[in-house]
C-alpha cells in the first residue's frame, strides 16, 4: 500500500483524494498523536490552522476544523496566510500543532493538508507514520470537553510585525515588483514590502480561488520579467501559491534562481557573522557553480537529499543558519522553521540597499554550469545501484569530468523512471555524457 504521506503532507484532488470525509478523519488521527502532549499534561491542546486561496480550502479547513474540534482541540483560525506564516504562528502561540490547507505550487484542483509540530517544524516520517496508523481512531470529549474554533484576528499582523523586525536595513524608495501566483502572500507580500519602504507594483495578487498559480509566480516567470522591465524596477519577487519559495528577478529582467539567492544570501550572512561555521546547506541538485562559488568565498557547502525537510533536517541536527534549494525554498534557522518567500524577499532586497549593488552585479558572484537533465521511462529503477556496467560508464564521466563537472543518477519516487543528470563547464561534454549515461540506463534497465 502506497505511503498516505508524500514530500510534503497529504495531497491529491481536491473533493476526489482530498475529500471534506477524509480530511475530518486526518484531522482526528493528528489530534490523537499531535495533542497527546497537551492531554498527557491536563492541557486543552490547541491548533493554528490556515490555507491558501484555492476555492476547495474552504470546505477541506472547515472539514480538517470540526475534525480537531470534535476531538476536543481548541482551533486558531488564522485563514489565508502563508504556509511559513501558519509555522511561525504555531511557534508563536505556542500551539501543540499546526495544520496548512494547501497544495503550494500545483493548479487549483489539487489541494493538500500538511501539519506542523510544536514549535512550527515540519513532521519527521515517524509521526507521520504514527498519524497514518490512527486514521479510524478518534477522541469523543463531550459538552465543555469538545473544542472551540476561534478567528485568530491578529495572525497577519503578528506575522508582518516578525517579518520586518528581521531587516536591519529599510527598502525606502526601492522599486520591486512582487508577483504572488493568486495565492496566499497576495496581501502580506506587498505590505511587507510597503512597511519596509519599497515602491511596491503588484502582480498576481487576484486571487478568485481557480487562478492560483496560473499564468503567474514562480512556476511562470515571463509575467514578472515583462513588468520588472516596464516599470524599470530593482528587483522582481516570485513566490508560489504558499509563498514558501522565492525566486527573483534582476533589473534586467533576467532570472535569478534559488542557487544564486543562497549565494547572495550567504555572502550576506558571512559579512555579518551570522552563518553558523560558515556553512550553507543544500541539496545534490544545486547547481555546481554554487558549491565552486561558495568554496572560493570560503565557505562550505553541505549536500541532502531532494526536498527541503531534508535540508531543515540537516540544518538543525547541525546547527547551521541557512539553507533551501535551487527552486527557492531558502530557510534562515535565525527566523523560520521553514522555507518563507516572503522573508527571503526581503532579505534579498535588503542585501541590495546595504552593498548598493545592483541584483545583476550581486548574482554574477556565482557562474552557472551548463547542467543536462534526461528522464529515462519504464525502467527498472530498482537495479539502479546494483548495475556494474553503468556504475563503470558513471566512474568513466566522473574521472573525464574531474572537479569541473558532476553526475548523479537519482530514481524517481513515484514512476518507473531514472533521472540522469549531468553537469560539465561546456555545454557540449555535459550533453554527451547524460545521452550515454541515459541511453546505457535505458539499455540495461529495461522493463
């Protein structure tokens, strides 16, 4: 049986995976093992819950809210917020958990319910495992016993309070435009900026609750690129429909990925002394030019596993203040248990108004290598690591390749499908070595 838990939390179509049935139940298993704390201590336990503004978060929060209510936890209603702002609120309440309606970067008919612990942190595998095996169970409190739900009036303010209190530096009289993908950061995003002192031009910030993520974002940038050089702005902010990535855009209108935020942002907290034994932490698809740049900087570059919890693992087992991945999810462990586009916004923005750089100039400290990814289909992704030949043509590339280039061969978690992925400081060597690389794993692994 398929894991009910993926990446990120449950998620699927809204009203066909995600049902309003299957969502109370969820929420009764997660006040069973979530709450168990607070009851254990004679505690009414409480929960911080928010969504984006996909039409189905409507139904999905007030099924996932009767089902904690019903088992006798008091909800905080903190309606559409970002999902780092749902995790800062968890922490900041002191709630026993958190719960985030959303599907983050997909189309409108998906829809998803992740959960945050004590403290704002994303759940390991083993509560989430616990939670799995408790679907079915529920709590029956009665009269008094039962939960409240209550409006959580003041989320957006505590949030935006938090936010600016990180900047050491105003933005005051700095153009950006802020695309918020018709998702949550619609209004927090633009008023952070604002209170900040930037000159704010708004895009994608209509939510209708069909058109999150279309046409606008960080998975459709072209919108962003055309404005920043309209309205002849600094700086162009990308996030997705949680607002939990930002990628950027330079004064030019050229993109600016999560691998050169990193290493914006890492030179930043360097200078400042605030990068915990100067240590960045990403995962194996960053690019190789961030891993060449950061090492020339004198700082070192820890490699995990695809996925941010795997990055916000690695940082706080380490200790260390910073982290994200290529796609723009970056972490500051100073600020945030998880990735904040809107706190990455304005960090990217302050490092420009305190150097007097402009973004174009600040992102050239990293060169990009040409990078070749090629999917191989309905192969037997299981007999990846135990094949000789290919783990020859793999030591062949790497010996070529040398401290200049990279391979890795990652199995897909969901298809029959290897991904090989090849890195070189030519177009041509990388392109050569992933189509031999790919065409040996089709070879081999045949189905």
């Amino acid at each position: 049986m398929a894991r009910l838990f993926g990446t990120d939390g449950v998620r699927g179509t809204a009203n066909k995976d995600i049902t309003a049935d299957f969502s109370l139940r969820l929420a009764q298993a997660a006040a069973v093992v979530l709450a168990a704390g607070a009851r254990e201590r004679g505690e009414r336990p409480r929960a911080v819950i928010a969504k984006d503004p996909r039409v189905s978060s409507d139904f999905i929060s007030a099924a996932v809210s009767a089902g904690l209510a019903s088992s006798g936890v008091d909800v905080f209603d903190a309606g559409v917020i970002p999902t780092p702002a749902c995790a800062y609120l968890t922490a900041d309440l002191g709630a026993d958990f958190g719960v985030m309606i959303s599907a983050s970067h997909n189309a409108a008919p998906d829809n998803g319910i992740k959960f945050f612990s004590h403290g704002g942190h994303k759940l390991p595998d083993s509560l989430e495992d616990e939670i799995e095996s408790a679907m079915g169970q529920n709590l029956t409190p009665l009269g008094g016993e039962v939960g409240k739900v209550t409006r959580f009036a003041d989320a957006e303010d505590r949030y935006l309070v938090h936010l600016l209190g990180t900047l050491d530096t105003k933005l005051d009289g700095m153009k950006v435009v802020v695309d918020c993908a018709h998702g949550a950061a619609s209004a927090i995003s633009p008023q952070a900026l604002s209170d900040a002192g930037a000159k704010v031009v708004v895009i994608g910030a209509d939510p209708d609750g069909t058109n999150i993520n279309s046409g606008y974002g960080s998975t459709h940038l072209s919108a962003l690129q055309a404005a920043v050089v309209e309205h002849g702005a600094a700086l162009g902010i990308a996030h997705d429909g949680d607002a939990d990535r930002c990628l950027a855009v330079d004064e030019s209108g050229r993109v600016i990925d999560g691998d050169h935020i990193m290493a914006i942002l890492a030179l930043a907290m360097k200078d400042a002394g605030k990068l915990s034994r100067d240590t960045l932490v990403a995962t194996v698809m960053s690019n190789l030019g961030l891993k060449v740049a950061m090492k020339e900087a004198g700082i070192k570059m820890l490699e995990t596993a695809v996925g941010d919890r795997y990055v916000l693992e690695e940082m706080r087992s380490g200790g260390y203040a910073l982290g994200g991945e290529q796609s723009g999810h970056i972490i500051f462990s100073q600020y945030a248990t998880t990735g904040d586009g809107v706190l990455t916004g304005l960090q990217l923005a302050a490092r420009m108004v305190e150097t007097g750089k402009p973004l174009s100039e600040l992102a050239s400290v990293m060169d990009t290598y040409p990078q070749v990814l090629i999917n191989v289909p309905d192969v037997d992704k299981s007999a990846l690591a135990g094949n000789p030949d290919l783990a020859e043509l793999v030591d062949q590339a790497k010996a070529e390749l040398g401290e200049n280039g990279r391979v890795l061969l990652r199995a897909s978690g969901t298809e029959a499908l290897v991904r090989v992925m090849v890195e070189a400081k030519d177009q041509g060597s990388a392109q050569s070595w992933a189509e031999r690389i790919a065409n040996l794993v089709a070879e081999k692994l045949a189905l």
